[in-house]
C-alpha cells in the first residue's frame, strides 16, 4: 500500500489541501511569499494538467482505431459499439430519473433567499444543443481541424473509420494494424512516465484550490452542496460496485479498490477527457478488460457517459428554482429530464463544464440566470465530484460490457503489481 501510486496521489491531495487552506486562513496575506507560492502552485498544477492533455487526442485515436483492428470481425464491433452506447444512454438516463425523485422528494433550497446572495452574471448566448445537428457535427469537414479543437466526437469517427477501412484489407492491413500496435504501447508507456508525476501535480493543484476557494458563498449554500457531493459519493461508492458485481461478479470492494487511483486522479483533475489515460489504466490493468473492448469504450464514455454532468444539472436546475420561489410543476419534469440528457451528451469533459449546461437549463426553463453566479461559486467542489461519477461509470459499464462479450480476465491480481509505482 506504501508504495500505490493511489496512496502517493492522495497524499498529495491531502498535503496540497491543508497547504492552500493554511495560506488562504492562517499565512497573514502581507508575507511575501503567499501570492508567489499561490501562483506558482497553480502553473505547476496546470502544468501538470496540460501533460496529460497532450495525450490525450492521440490516445483517443490510437486507442480507438487500435481497438476495432483487434477485434475478430467487424460484426463484433457493431454488436460492442450498439451495447456499450445504448448502456451509457441507460445509465444517464436512469441517473436523471432518480435525481428528479430524490430532489422532488428533499427539496432543496426551499427557504434559501438566493436572489439576495446572486452576482450579476453574463452568460455567453447558448441554446438547447440539438440532436440532429450533434449527429450531422461528428463527421469533420477538415480532420487536422477536429484534431486541433480536440473534438472527441469527430476524432472518434476518424478513428472508426480508419479502424474498419484497416479491417477491410485483411491480410493486406497487417503493417498497419502492427503500426498501430506499436503505437498504442508507446502511449501506454507514455501514461506510465506521465502518471509517475500524478502525486505532485495533484499536490500543487490542491493548493492552488485550497488557497483560492471562496468558503463564504460555500457556507451559504452548504445543503445544496451536501446533496450534491453525497449523490455523487452514493453512485460510484454504491451502486457503480454493486451494478458492477450483480454484472460480473466482481466484489464491490474490490471494484474501489482498483479504481481507487482513478477516483483520486479525477477529483484532483476535475476532467474526464484528462482522466481517460488513467481509466485506460484501470479497466486494462486493474479489471482484466481487454485492449479492444477498452480502446473504444473509455474515449466514447468519456465524450458522451457524462451521468455525473446530468446528476450536477439537475440538481442545480432545481435549487436554483425552489430557492427562488419557482419551483418547477411535474409538467415540467420531462421536458427538463429531455433537456439534461441532450445537455450531458455534449457537455464539455474539461473542469467547469457543467456551468454551461445549467446556464442552458436555467436560460431554457424561464429561471433568473444570474443564480449562476452562486452555483459558479461553489462549482470547484461539485464539479470534482461530478468527474469522479462519470469516470467511474466508465470504468463500470466497460467492465460490464467486457464481461457480455466475454472479453475479461476477471483473475487479476496478479496485473496489480505492473500498475504500481516505485
């Protein structure tokens, strides 16, 4: 356990944490080495951050296009591709229906005078994403443009299509799928270098956000965020292993154990698309689940597996309406439903893409936008959260897959040992 790289990245989360508070709560703020410390804590951390975003377009198309030249037939990947996305589009489903019921039934932020704490706010023109453009939006026009945006959606077609055309030479791909092999172990190892320095970033980002979190606007809304750090803590605490094990067979214990790491990396990084080399680890190494069934699976939850986006938007939506005296009617409650999960299919897997998706909602639903202000306040901490559900269900529903297609090695104690670091 001493030697995990999950106890060195928690330890850095802790450490980072008491660090920053120190210098936000006890440091007076005249020494002259607060704003320094502060601000190189926050470049190093970013830095950090930019690492693993560097890799993370090539990993999506290596790993994506390497996946389907692994599979037997393509008639396997139609039978993969249509389970693993109609899974997602359940699980997020399922998760906006039972936070609807939980907050119906609690009703957050009946009493709260919101209106009296919100900013003034500008919100960028934003609309209800619609789906049939988000379909007709994923084949690119200009592939070097899509590669350069880092548009997950486009670079996952990209990478489908290359994956299928190699599988259609035969015996004549076998260069390519060897290049592409090759390719997928370089950034296999490139994860390995780049997650040897995880405890430190995660270290230099905790203090970065210890040292610069607005605890006032916290306090005020501290219910609304209970709820939602607990939803969040009861998904992939909970039902995650226990989906997971009445699936597989997979203890619940063990399923946290081997995406502890995961969960420590994700509530440093609040990112699901820089989370993603670090879930590759996890199901590949950890779980047993094979390249192929990985490959494809972990990119597509990372862009469009986004429970934790749809659960964070809904509760904000509703509190923000029950703290204003509008509540929301059960006429509304489809549409709304509706809405969130179009909105958490396109939400951005970058740190403080929900506040997108509830400005959408509460600009959709006739709500005072300038409650975004308070939500935005307190973002940094649910927004952890959130990323840490919707990587977690990642890992879940690929192990479920994997385990249908019988494509697991469920015995995999024995890979623990290659996922540590010295």
């Amino acid at each position: 356990m001493k030697n995990s790289l999950s106890a060195k990245v928690f330890l850095g989360l802790i450490f980072g944490l008491i660090i920053g508070s120190m210098i936000q709560y006890v440091i007076p703020p005249s020494w002259a080495m607060v704003s320094f410390t502060t601000e190189a804590a926050g470049g190093l951390g970013g830095m950090f951050v930019s690492m693993i975003k560097l890799i993370v377009v090539p990993l999506v198309f290596i790993s994506i296009t390497c996946g389907i030249c692994e599979l037997k037939d393509l008639s396997s990947f139609g039978r993969l591709g249509t389970k693993t996305f109609g899974l997602y589009i359940i699980n997020t489903m399922l998760a906006i229906a039972g936070t609807i019921a939980v907050v119906t039934w609690l009703k957050p932020g009946v009493g709260v005078n919101l209106g009296a704490m919100a900013e003034s706010v500008t919100l960028a023109a934003t609309e209800t994403p619609n789906m049939w453009q988000m379909v007709i939006n994923i084949i690119p026009s200009n592939p070097f443009e899509a590669f350069a945006k880092g548009d997950m959606l486009q670079i996952i077609f990209m990478a489908i299509m290359t994956g299928i055309a190699i599988q259609a030479l035969d015996k004549r791909g076998g260069p390519a799928i060897r290049t592409f092999k090759m390719a997928n172990e370089v950034m296999m190892k490139l994860i390995t270098l780049v997650m040897s320095l995880a405890p430190y970033g995660v270290f230099f980002l905790m203090i970065s956000l210890g040292a610069t979190l607005d605890s006032s606007k916290m306090f005020a809304v501290a219910g609304y965020i209970a709820l939602v750090v607990a939803s969040f803590i009861f998904m992939f605490m909970v039902v995650y292993p226990t989906v997971v094990y009445l699936s597989t067979g997979i203890k619940p214990l063990t399923f946290i154990k081997h995406t502890r790491e995961q969960i420590m990396f994700s509530l440093s990084s609040a990112s699901s698309n820089a989370t993603i080399p670090v879930t590759l680890r996890t199901v590949v190494e950890k779980l047993g689940v094979s390249k192929s069934v990985a490959g494809f699976g972990v990119p597509l939850g990372a862009t469009m597996n986004m429970s934790g986006a749809a659960i964070y938007t809904t509760i904000a939506t509703m509190f923000v309406a029950n703290a204003y005296g509008m509540p929301m009617s059960p006429e509304q409650m489809l549409p709304l439903a509706f809405t969130v999960l179009l909105l958490s299919i396109g939400a951005g897997g970058v740190p403080g893409g929900g506040i997108v998706s509830i400005g959408i909602c509460l600009h959709t639903f006739g709500l005072p936008v300038e409650a975004l202000a308070i939500v935005a306040a307190v973002d940094r901490i649910c927004d952890m959260f959130c990323t840490t559900a919707n990587v977690v269900g990642d890992t879940a529903i690929n192990t479920i897959v994997a385990k249908s297609e019988g494509e697991i090695q469920l015995s995999v104690e024995p890979q623990m040992a290659t996922a540590r670091v010295a």
